[in-house]
C-alpha cells in the first residue's frame, strides 16, 4: 500500500491501481481493517482518485461512496472531508464543472493548511473549465505556494494552463519544463507537461501564427487546455465547437411574388459579395492596390479580412447544426464564440460576427437571493470596522460560492433583427477583441466592421481610436457594448461623444431588453445620502424640491426596503470598490456600509443614480442584477459644479426624457455614463 501511494506521487497512476487493486482484496481480509478505523477508508479514497486520473469513473464512484460512508460511521471527520474532495475531482472530470465547484467552495475554510493547496488547485481547473480564466487566477493567487512554498505537480499543470491561455507561452513552458523534469516518462504528470509544450509550440505561439492556426484550431486548443487534468479521452463538445463554427448564417430570404406570379423588385437591393481587404502581419501601412487608405481602414486583425461593403441585418439567425444543438455550452463559450467571430469576419459575414460576439464575455454567476447571507454580515461587519484582510476572506468565500451556484441559462436565440428593429435613428456599437479591436457598427439596418488597432492603444487613447466608427454613425445616439479588456472610459467625456447620448451594455440583448420596458413615471422615489462627503445632505435636500414625493433614508436597513421595485433610487456619500466582488462594493451610511448587493436582493429598482466616487464597479454589478439603467461616473468625482449638473439631470428625468439624453445634457461632460437604457 505504501508503494502504490508513492507510486501515485509520481503520477504513476496505472501502475498504483495495479497495486492497490491487488491489497484491496488482501486487505480486506485482514484484522488490520477493523482494529486500524482510518485504515480501509483511507486506502479506498486513494484508490478512487487514482482511478479517477485513469478515467475508471464507474469503479472510483464506488470506492469513494464506501470511503465515505466508513469515515461517517467511524467519526474520521478528516477523512470525510478528504472523501468529498476527491467526489468532487469525480464531478469535475464527469463533466459537472459546477456541482465540483459548490464541493470545493464548501470545502474551503474546513480543510487542514497542508491540505489546501491541493483544494485550490482543483477549484481553479473546475474554475478554468467553466470558462472563468479571472477567478482561476485569483484562486491560485491565493494559494498557498504563492508565499515561496514548492507547488505540487498538479498545481504547476493548472497554472501552466492558465498562462497558456492567456497567451504567456514562455511561463507555461517553464513551469510544463519544470514538471517533465522531476518526473520521468512513464508519468501522468510528464504525459501531460509534455502535451502542454506541444501545444504550445503548435497553436499558441506567440506572436500568434496565423497562417498555420485557424480560428477553430486555437478554440480547439483553448477548450483542450480548459479539460480537467486526466488520461480520458477528449470530450465530445470539442468536436462540436469545430462544426459550430463552421456554420454560415442562410442565404437573402427571396423577394415577394407578384400576383402574376413573377419576382417583385426589390425596393432595396441586397449587399453585392463583398470584396474583402486583406490586411498582412505586420504592415500597418499597406493599402489596397488603387486607391488611398481611408479614415476607417484601419489595420485589421492579422490573418482576419474586413470587408469595406456592409451587410444587412434582416431575417432570423438560424441556430447552429449537428452536435452544437445538442450541447449549448458549445454557443456560449468565450473561447468558441471568439473563434466564430474571427471565421465570420474572414469570410465577409458581418451578420454572423455580430451574433457570435454576444458571447465573447462569459457570463456572470447568478446573483444569491436574500439579504441574510451570515458570509455577507460577517463582510459587513468586517468593512465598517476596518478589518481589510477579513474582508478579503469573506469577499472571497462569498464570490465562490456564487460560482458554485453556475451561471444563469443564456439565451442563444438571434439578436441581430430584433436590435435593428429596436435602434430606430440610433447606431448600436460592439467592440470585440479578436486580436486587434474591432468595432462592429449597426447603423439603419445594416453592419460595418472597422479595425481600430490593439487593445492597449485603443483602451489608451479611445478618442482617437473611435474616429472611423464616428465617420459612419454620424451625429447618432449610441449604444456601446465594449469588451471588459479596453477598460471603463467616459464615454460622454470623450471627442466627439460630448453632448450626444450614450446606453454603454454588456451586450446587446441586454440593451434590447431593457429599452422595450417603459420609461418609469419617477412616483417612488428614494433619495439616500452618507455623512460624508459635506455636500451629500445637500445635494439630497435639493433633489427633494425637484421630487416633491420622494421618501429620504439614512440608514442600511432604510434604503435596502425602501429600493424594491423602486422607479428611482439616488445615492450619495463615499464609495468603496471592491474589486474582486462587486456585488460588495459599498456606500457609506450613517450606521454602516451599504452594499450593492442590499439594492437587488428584492425586486430592484427601475434606475439608479450614484454620485460616489469610485461607483464604476458599483454600477456595472447592480446592471447585472438587471436594474434597467444606472447612471454613476468611472472616474473620482469632483464636487465643483457636480451638484448643479445632477438637479439639472434629475429635472430632465422628471419632465421625461430618458436616461442616455439626460446624461448627455447634463452630467456627460463631467464624466457620468449611463449603463443600461
């Protein structure tokens, strides 16, 4: 048994099953079984988790369930809880990503410090496997190595996936070359840092080979490195992703016939077949042959073809075939979706691009419901008196299990009709990031692509950047939905958006969801304001002589009642961001921290204001929880002339205009955005 064991450290794992397969029926028959209480659990949760990496799933569930059930009777709590870790390393590699991490999440704060790497790292794979590459890194950031104590084999694996995917192939490398070394040929450990290498060398080179990996080969390679550490065989849905992308939307619906049964003209002709401009690696000042560049040619994405012609948005978006069908993680995976807009791009199909790009952000863990959380007191306890580090313990305890609880069902039917349909004299901006950023624009029913350029110059210097989408909205309302990556800016901030009213979403069925509920007539309204800053009770008091009506609150348990299903909430007072969790990012009241998560515990408001520094956080949280509009500034708010512009915004709600125009003629230039519509 001993042997089998160090066998397994190894990662020699089908040669310890031989082992342990052969004691297991020994032991059984020996007295040491009954008189040793750990001795037979102990042995059978080895057994399952080394059959488990082998892919015996069937035979592992059985011994770990025996495990279990011995360690319950015989009061080995230790070893129970060891049990559940290995049940949910099962779940993980069955393929229930979420159920593995509600096990580990509980996990968490139970287990022994010597015990905890190994918890971190699992919860990090079943993290990566769902698509969450953020909270994975935080997760090993945490871990326990990462304050110079050696790392397990596992833990080097995980981590080494992790930068893979992020594009840091050197540090994988180093860390998949660091585990080949301790650990030799016949290894699980080795077999897997060596297939790590191979990958990294054949698609996620950097700078990226575009000419010798497709779109669908780096979606490939993306879900292959997000599959839980093990010897089975790679799942189905990679196939799947494969055929998904490949799908192109279905031709132009025929014209009308007339009643002599012969074709009606067309009163607007379709697109002609776009001529697409290749743009090479690496030659930002190429122009196509006969003619100057233009403002909105920009360099396009390397190895990606934009087309100069637009496309009409008109008809449904047929959903994918074959196996996509069957399995709709396939749609919504962040890896795959990015895949499908760079295919859709390179083949002139701005309407597919458009659709894929919805899924590009993986989606958020659903919000828990109630207020009575203990984890979310003991955090608010701990912030209103200033204990920084047990807030970080309970932010963290509180964000995992969120994502134990799974991300809610997205829905995946066709957006593009129905936005067109929706923008009446608006423009609707995505900005996908595909290697450069590039801004796909529908304007009067029709979509455009533009390449603006790397991510870091357009997050540096977005005026700029926007120049050729402004070219084609003209003086239109906007509607931006931007990729997390480029940042929060101040959209009506910036040139050529000051004055002009701007709806920044997530996406764009989340702006078609919202702009079809109608305006609120501003009856219940809640002003709330902190002790401090001084001007908060100010800025309070005259926004009651704009909302004769309005109810006033001071205190937590005031405001959290009086939110629910309010048409407008206004919040004044210091802001504190928590950046890991914005659900628990905080205004100051009079008896203690307000958090944002009290807002959308019950039915939330139709719209709220913040005037706090530090809201950005904030607001996108209390948006995801699916308040219609939330107007807050990104950036520290300056008290001289902020107070005027926010009655003036406030009058202009009253006498009905909504949100985007009130924003943009009152608080845009003093850095406010409106999210949502």
């Amino acid at each position: 048994m001993v042997l089998g064991v160090a066998l397994a450290e190894r990662g020699l794992f089908d040669r310890t099953v031989e082992i342990l397969d052969d004691t297991h029926v020994r032991l059984r028959r020996h007295p040491l079984a009954e008189e040793a209480a750990p001795v037979l659990p102990g042995f059978l949760a080895n057994l399952g988790l080394a059959r488990i990496l082998c892919g015996g799933f069937g035979a592992a569930e059985d011994h770990l369930e025996e495990a279990r059930s011995l360690a319950l009777e015989r009061d080995l709590h230790l070893l129970e809880l060891v049990t559940r870790q290995n049940l949910g390393c099962l779940a993980l590699r069955r393929g229930d990503a979420a159920g593995a991490i509600a096990t580990f999440t509980g996990l968490a704060h139970r287990l022994p410090t010597d015990r905890r790497e190994a918890l971190c790292a699992d919860l990090a794979e079943a993290l990566l496997a769902e698509g969450h590459l953020e909270e994975a890194a935080l997760t090993l950031a945490d871990g326990p190595w990462a304050h110079g104590r050696s790392a397990q084999p596992v833990t080097l694996l995980v981590e080494a996936k992790l930068r893979l995917l992020r594009g840091d192939r050197h540090r994988a490398r180093e860390l998949a070359r660091r585990v080949r070394e301790t650990h030799g040929p016949g290894s699980l450990w080795y077999r897997l840092a060596v297939r790590l290498e191979e990958m990294a060398e054949r698609v996620c080179a950097a700078p990226l080979d575009w000419s010798s990996a497709s779109p669908q080969e780096r979606a490939h390679a993306a879900l292959e490195l997000r599959r839980p550490v093990s010897a089975s065989e790679p799942v189905p849905r990679l196939v799947a992703a494969h055929r998904a992308v490949d799908v192109q939307l279905p031709p132009w619906p025929p014209a009308p016939r007339t009643a002599d049964g012969a074709r009606a003209a067309r009163t607007e002709q379709p697109p002609p077949e776009p001529r697409a401009l290749r743009f090479p690696e690496g030659s930002a000042g190429h122009r196509p042959a006969g003619g100057a560049r233009g403002a909105g040619d920009r360099r396009a994405a390397p190895g990606s073809r934009l087309t100069r012609e637009s496309q009409e948005v008109r008809g449904p978006w047929t959903a994918f075939a074959g196996p996509a069908e069957a399995d709709p993680r396939v749609l919504g995976d962040p890896q795959v979706a990015r895949a499908g807009v760079e295919v859709s791009l390179a083949r002139g199909d701005l309407r597919g691009a458009l659709e894929w790009a919805e899924f590009t952000v993986p989606p958020a863990p659903r919000v828990p419901a109630g207020r009575c959380d203990p984890v979310v007191e003991r955090y608010r306890e701990a912030l209103a008196n200033g204990r920084d580090r047990h807030c970080l313990v309970y932010a963290r305890r509180w964000e995992r299990a969120r994502y134990a609880q799974g991300a809610a069902a997205r829905e995946c039917a066709p957006v593009g009709a129905r936005l067109a349909g929706l923008l009446g004299g608006r423009a609707f901006v995505r900005l996908v990031v595909v290697g450069d950023v590039v801004a796909l624009v529908v304007v009067d029913g029709r979509v455009h692509a533009r390449s603006l350029g790397p991510p870091a110059r357009v997050a540096r210097e977005f005026g700029a950047a926007l120049a050729p989408v402004l070219e084609l909205v003209d003086d239109r309302p906007l509607v931006v939905a931007a990729d997390p990556r480029l940042g929060h800016p101040p959209w009506g901030a910036l040139p050529g958006l000051r004055g002009r009213p701007v709806a920044v979403v997530p996406s764009a069925r989340a702006w078609a969801d919202r702009v079809v509920r109608p305006l609120p007539r501003w009856r219940r309204v809640l002003l709330a304001a902190g002790p401090a800053p001084r001007g908060a009770v100010r800025e309070v008091a005259d926004l009651g002589r704009v909302h004769s009506r309005a109810h006033r609150a001071v205190r937590v348990g005031e405001v959290a009642a009086g939110a629910a299903g309010c048409d407008l909430v206004h919040l004044s007072g210091h802001g504190r961001v928590a950046e890991r969790s914005p659900l628990l990012s905080s205004v100051a009241l009079a008896d203690g921290p307000l958090l944002a998560l009290d807002l959308v515990s019950a039915a939330p408001p139709e719209v709220v204001v913040l005037t706090s520094c530090g809201a950005g956080r904030f607001a996108g949280a209390l948006l995801e929880a699916g308040v219609r509009a939330v107007v807050a500034s990104p950036a520290p708010v300056r008290d001289a002339g902020t107070g005027r512009a926010v009655a003036g915004f406030h009058r202009a709600l009253a006498a009905g205009a909504a949100p985007p125009e009130a924003v943009a003629a009152h608080l845009g230039r003093h850095g406010f955005v409106c999210l949502g519509a």
